[in-house]
C-alpha cells in the first residue's frame, strides 16, 4: 500500500466518514444513537470549475433528502469556496440562497463555514443576506483579530454562531501568532456570547477542555445553554461523555478531496499534537 493509500485509510476510519454521502449517513446513526448530533461537510474547497461547484450543490441537496427520509439528526456547513466564492460573489450567494432555502423546506439547518482572512466580508455578507429567514448559522474564528468585532455585529443582529478557534495559516497583522493569546480572545469572545447574546442557541467549538469548563460555569451563573461541537475523531470518548448532559455535535466531514483538510489540520495551531493523540488512543462512542 502507498504512503498516500495508507494515509487515506487512517483519515477515512478516523476523522473522514467515507468518500459517499451515504457514509457520513452511517457515522451520523451511529453518533445519534449515543445522543450526538453529527454537522456534515462534503469536503472541497477552493473550487473554479462551475462542473465541480454544482456537484457540491447537488450533493448538499442529496444530503438533505437522506438526512430527512431517515430521521438523522444532522445539520449541513457547507464552504464559501466550494459553492462558487473563488469564482465570484454573486455565484456563490446564488447558491447560498438556493442552499438555504432548500435546507428550510428539508427542516435542516445549514451552518456556512469560514475559511481565510480574505473571504471573511464576503462570507459574512452572504449570511446576513439568508439570515432574516432564519435556519442558517455562522462560523467565527477567534484566531483572527477582528473576530471580536465580527461577533458583536452577529450578536446584534441575532445571528446564530459557531465560535472556533481557526484552521488556517495568517500572517500576524490579521491573526494573534500565539496558542496563548487564540485561546485568551476565544474564551473573551465566549463570555461576550454569554453575556449579551439575546438567544441560548450558540454553539461552541472546541476540544480544549479548559475552555469547555469555562463554558460549563458560564452556564451556571447566566442561565443559558449553549451546544458544544468537537471534530469527529480528537476526542469521541470526551464528547461522549459531554453528551450526558449537554447538546453536542461532531463535525463529520466525507468525499475524496481530503489532502487539504488533513494537510491544514495537521498544520494548525495545537492541532497536530491532539491529531498524533488521537491516531494512538481507541475512539469508541463510550
């Protein structure tokens, strides 16, 4: 078997669902029988070819009649890049629309990823766009330093977040440069979701357990409950337990482009360490 054969198998039983729709079905079923909600990602991005984007949409469109037809509980995110951003706004914002709209009659809801610094208007005009018709989240990454600023804008606006700490690689004019100082603006940006966001239905994103447990006791002194949300295969036996007693998602990717979201995993910031952990220990849904 070859180096990139191997590699492919290891990320596919681990952190990929599969190459088909169908097998991020099969990861879902099996996350929902332990109270886990799975956020499917048909993995792609940066695509130029309309042929390409509008597989991505049909195969967003297929997702949604398997999720329903089968009771999954599952929401999709789909990528600005993947649904027509690197060939121009209004393309993508066509298929948003059509995306979104669609996701409401299916009842499933769609989170729109966030992906570079450059992206970053774009993408946050394109979801204040479909956000007056509600079912549609947001992704902000607190790597970046106007992130702050973007989640109060949100939060005026009632959308709905998902806050993460960042996958991509910046330069420090437009991102902090330090695991120390991501974390600082993800946990200020956490407490200003559970101070001033008019709704409970945020969600957040993380496998550090420092900050899991500071959102743990934002709950107690503000009422409020947020979901939590881990990537599929860091650390399943934690989110598992987490489910007991909190709403928690996995975010389960699928489909054959998966050398760039392995290769910027493996690249981010407290990633590759949690990522070498995880290849080591079982992952059972415990």
């Amino acid at each position: 078997m070859g180096m990139s054969a191997f590699a492919e198998r290891i990320l596919a039983g681990r952190w990929i669902a599969g190459p088909e729709a169908s097998d991020a079905i099969r990861v879902s079923r099996r996350l929902n029988s332990v109270n886990i909600s799975a956020i499917l990602n048909y993995l792609g991005e940066d695509l130029k070819y309309r042929g390409e984007i509008r597989d991505a949409v049909h195969t967003y469109l297929h997702l949604m009649n398997l999720i329903k037809s089968g009771r999954i509980n599952a929401s999709l995110s789909i990528k600005p890049s993947q649904i027509g951003l690197s060939i121009n706004y209004e393309l993508a914002r066509y298929n948003y629309s059509y995306l979104a709209k669609a996701a409401r009659s299916y009842g499933v809801f769609l989170w729109m990823d966030m992906e570079s610094h450059s992206t970053v208007n774009d993408t946050l005009r394109m979801y204040k766009s479909e956000l007056r018709n509600g079912n549609v989240g947001i992704c902000l990454q607190a790597y970046l330093r106007r992130s702050m600023d973007d989640l109060k804008d949100m939060v005026r606006l009632n959308g709905t977040i998902r806050l993460v700490k960042g996958a991509y690689k910046e330069g420090s004019d437009v991102a902090f440069p330090t695991r120390e100082q991501i974390t600082k603006n993800y946990s200020s940006m956490m407490g200003y979701l559970f101070r001033k966001a008019r709704s409970r239905h945020f969600m957040i994103a993380t496998h550090d357990p420092s900050m899991v447990l500071l959102s743990l006791k934002l709950e107690k002194s503000t009422g409020k409950k947020p979901m939590y949300a881990m990537l599929n295969g860091i650390r399943n036996n934690y989110a598992s337990r987490l489910a007991r007693r909190e709403q928690v998602s996995l975010y389960v990717p699928f489909g054959r482009a998966w050398i760039p979201y392995a290769s910027r995993r493996l690249r981010e910031e407290g990633h590759f360490s949690l990522i070498i952990k995880s290849l080591l220990e079982r992952q059972d849904l415990v």
